[in-house]
C-alpha cells in the first residue's frame, strides 16, 4: 500500500489544509483537477477527491442562500423565508374555523385550537399533571427533576424558567419598566402593575364565597376569610369599610 503524501491517508498536504471537512485548504490548491499545491508543498489532488471537495463546498455555499430583503435574516429553505416574510407583511393565512383567531404559522394554529377542544395530550408520569404543549410538559417536569438551566451572571441564582430569571434580574439593575399612567408608580414586574391599577379603577375580583366582600388583592381576601373561620385577627370596620387589626384588649 502506497504510502500518502505528509502521512495523510488522502495524500493531502497536512500543512496547506485548513481544518475544514473537505480537508482542502482554502488558499492552498489552485482549483482544478489534481490541481497543485499554491504553497510548494508538492501535493496533489486526485480527480475524485477534486470532485468530492468541490461538491462539498458547492453545498455549503448553497446553504442559507435565501435573505429576506427587510432584515437580513437568511434560511437554507424557500419555504422558511416566506413564513418569515409574514413577520413583515403580517400575513395570518391559517384560519381557526371557531373564532376570529388567525396565525402566521400552522404549529401556531395548532397550539390554539386545544383551546377549543380541551385536549391535553401531553403528561407527566410522576404525578399525572397534563398540558396541550410539549414545551409546557417539559418546563413541568423541572419541578420533579430540580434542573434550573436559567443562571443569573452576577449572582448564584438559578431558576427553572426564563421569566423568573429576567424577574430577579431587576435586582441587579433597579430597572422598573412598568409604569402607573395616572400617577408614575414605577413596578419591577407587570403583574405588580396590574394589582395597583386597581387602586385606580376600584376592581375588586376577590370574592368571598360567604359573604359580600370583595378585594382588589388575594392576601385582603384570604385574611377576610379567617373571619368565617374563628380566626380573627382583623375585623371588619363599617366605618372605614375596610379591616383593620383585631385588638380586643386594647
């Protein structure tokens, strides 16, 4: 068995190749068939091997050679770029045939649809919890497993989802992005928002089952319940119409 050039099986020069899979150098062989080496390393390529390395790099050029004209995203698929032209257009071709709901994309679709049909395939066998989504079941299943992939990179924090990172990551900035409109209050988290606002409007969507009162918080409404319940360390006020601690020795 005839021995390769530089001890390479392929006889290809070892140092005129670039690392690449075709193991032809970029800058090394002049392109043509058993084309010689551009850097005296008296290596040469066989037709075959030409022909293979040619057709490799032909592939890797084709790739990703459809651009959107808007934002310069690129795919290997025609079909890709017209579902992303759609984020441009605003184009919502599928259709729910049970509401007014259209998306970009038929998984979209999909996604929406068990809203209507109830159906949860998707379950977990350590306790039997079911979801319509995939990516749901998997995000439920960190509860089981403790894995938290999301790391904080300026603490030790760690958290199973990404939303709860980007909540504790406010910590570190002081960033409060969610505004009051009708008097600046400033929150960390939109739900923070949501609950003032109701100082706003006077919605109150905590009922007791066992009376007339309502709250705009849940923690006002389960102290409220301990009233039924004997425990009692607020009392109702008629005065103020609010509770108020219960202190029956002062």
């Amino acid at each position: 068995m005839a021995t390769a050039e530089h001890g390479s099986p392929t006889g290809v020069g070892q140092n005129c190749c670039d690392g690449s899979p075709t193991g032809v150098g970029q800058n090394c062989f002049d392109g043509s068939p058993g084309g010689v080496c551009q850097v005296d390393c008296d290596s040469k390529t066989s037709d075959a091997e030409y022909q293979a390395a040619a057709q490799v790099i032909m592939d890797n050029a084709c790739k990703r050679s459809y651009m959107c004209g808007e934002c310069g995203f690129m795919t290997a698929r025609k079909s890709h770029l017209s579902v992303h032209m759609r984020t441009h257009t605003g184009e919502k071709p599928y259709k729910c045939d049970q509401c007014d709901y259209s998306a970009a994309r038929r998984y979209d679709l999909d996604q929406h649809l068990v809203k209507h049909t109830g159906e949860k395939p998707y379950m977990c066998g350590e306790c039997g919890y079911r979801t319509a989504r995939k990516t749901h079941l998997s995000r439920h299943l960190r509860t089981h497993t403790g894995e938290k992939p999301y790391k904080c990179d300026q603490c030790d924090y760690s958290a199973a989802l990404k939303h709860n990172l980007d909540q504790h990551l406010v910590k570190h900035t002081g960033e409060k992005p969610y505004m009051c409109g009708e008097c600046g209050y400033r929150a960390t988290r939109k739900c923070h928002l949501s609950v003032h606002m109701r100082t706003h409007t006077g919605e109150k969507p905590y009922k007791c089952d066992q009376c007339d009162y309502s709250a705009a918080q849940k923690s006002s409404l389960d102290n409220h319940i301990k009233n039924h319940a004997g425990d009692k360390p607020y009392i109702w006020s008629v005065d103020t119409g609010q509770l108020i601690p219960n202190h029956p020795h002062m």
